[in-house]
C-alpha cells in the first residue's frame, strides 16, 4: 500500500488532535516486525491517529522505521518528535446492520402539569418511556394496546 499524502494545514491539525495521545505501540530493540506491524495496523484501525514510541537512539533509523511504517500500512506520516513517531489512516467505513426484528427503544419524555391556580408554577417531570408505553393527555403512562376494530368493519374490508 502507497503511503498517503498529507498538506501541510491537515498535517498541522493531525499534529494538534495527536499532542494529547499517549503512545499505543512501542518498538524495542528488535526493531520493526511482523508483530510490530500487525499491531500498529490494529491501532490504526481502531483510533486512525496513534502515536508510536521506539527505543532506538539512531535518528535516521527512527525515520526510516516511520516511513517503512506508513508504507507498508497505507497510512500518512503526521510527525517525528524524539522518540515518538505519529501516524494518520482514516478509519474504515463499519457496517451498520438493521435488524428487522428491532423494536422501538426507550425514550424520555417531560411530563408539564399545570396549576389550576395562576400563581403556581408548572410540575415538570422527566420520565422513561419505553417502546411498549404511551403517555396519556392527562399525564399518566400506559401500556400501549393493540386497537380493536368492530367486527362490522373488519368484514367490510374483507
């Protein structure tokens, strides 16, 4: 996978949403392998944005390790700071599947009584409806019904 490219200005913002991160991968001195890359590519496609620590005092192996990284990960190299490599891939699209059996979930509602008399405040109560439930005009909560229809009517439409 080619490495992706970054401008400038969304390279500086990745810095800016990066800076608060703690590293998620760390690469010791055996240095980049096949485990090191499998879980970077995790880490990747769990945050998109990670940070890597490696223990190497060599510069020029740590940018090395940065770009072989980016390249073999498809991802775009945000920033080298010390020891701390930082990565960008954008997460993958999750599949969202509806389930047809799903029922409506709970809900709350405000319940407002108002006072008969002008100079009381309205009661305002929070409450949990649930998918099965209704709210009555007076304010009270019931079990919602199937509604019957006559049985005139039923043989109308038959």
């Amino acid at each position: 996978m080619p490495a992706l490219k970054l401008t400038p200005a969304d390279r500086k913002d990745k810095r800016g949403e990066a800076h608060h991160l703690d590293p998620v991968v760390l690469i010791g001195a055996e240095g980049l392998t096949a485990a090191v890359l499998k879980e970077t590519d995790a880490a990747l496609k769990a945050h998109g944005l990670i940070k890597v620590r490696m223990f190497s005092d060599d510069r020029e192996e740590r940018e090395a390790a940065l770009v072989r990284l980016a390249d073999a990960l498809g991802a775009a190299p945000v920033q080298h700071i010390g020891k701390l490599l930082v990565l960008w891939r954008p997460l993958p699209a999750k599949e969202k599947v509806e389930r047809e059996d799903r029922m409506a979930g709970p809900r709350t509602v405000k319940i407002v009584k108002f006072s008969k008399s002008p100079n009381h405040r309205p009661q305002v109560k929070k409450v949990k409806v649930f998918g099965n439930q209704r709210v009555t005009a007076g304010g009270s909560i019931k079990r919602a019904k199937v509604r019957t229809t006559s049985v005139k009517k039923k043989a109308q439409s038959d």
